[in-house]
C-alpha cells in the first residue's frame, strides 16, 4: 500500500471526524509501518508521524488535540476546528 502525506493527513482528519475509531487509526498505523510503501523523500517524515499514531493507543503516549494539530504539521499540513450548532 502507497503512503504518501496526503494519506496520513486524511486518516488524521478521518479520525477527528469520528469516521473511524482510534483503534482502527492504530490498526491502520501499524499495517502502513510493516506493509507501506513511504516515498523516498518523504520516508522520514512519514514514518516519523505514521510510527506515533501507532502508539496512540498506548496509556503512556496517547493522543492530544495538540499531537492532532502537530503531526499533519510535520507533513505541511494544518488542522482546523470548525465548531456548529448540535
């Protein structure tokens, strides 16, 4: 499976939607690490950000609005928060 920013950035947004679970971003995290092709250039980071949502699940790591908004950083993305009536 091909991981580029572009993906990550989607499966970030995808879960701050509620469209899937935290566990299921994990169980994708952990698929793209052992089975995902990362592009040359872009390998590090990819690997770097897609290695921490694989922890996400883990009580000692987590996952923070604030690791929300810095991870798609790291990929030249931004996070926004749009809020509306219930």
């Amino acid at each position: 499976m091909k991981i580029t920013k572009q993906t990550v950035a989607d499966k970030i947004a995808g879960y701050l939607r509620h469209e899937f679970t935290l566990g299921e971003l994990v169980d994708w995290s952990e698929r793209a690490v052992l089975d995902g092709e990362f592009p040359e250039q872009e390998a590090v980071a990819l690997t770097d950000v897609v290695s921490r949502l694989g922890l996400a699940d883990v009580r000692a790591f987590g996952l923070t609005w604030d690791d929300c908004q810095k991870l798609p950083h790291k990929l030249g993305f931004a996070a926004r928060v749009e809020v509306v009536s219930a």
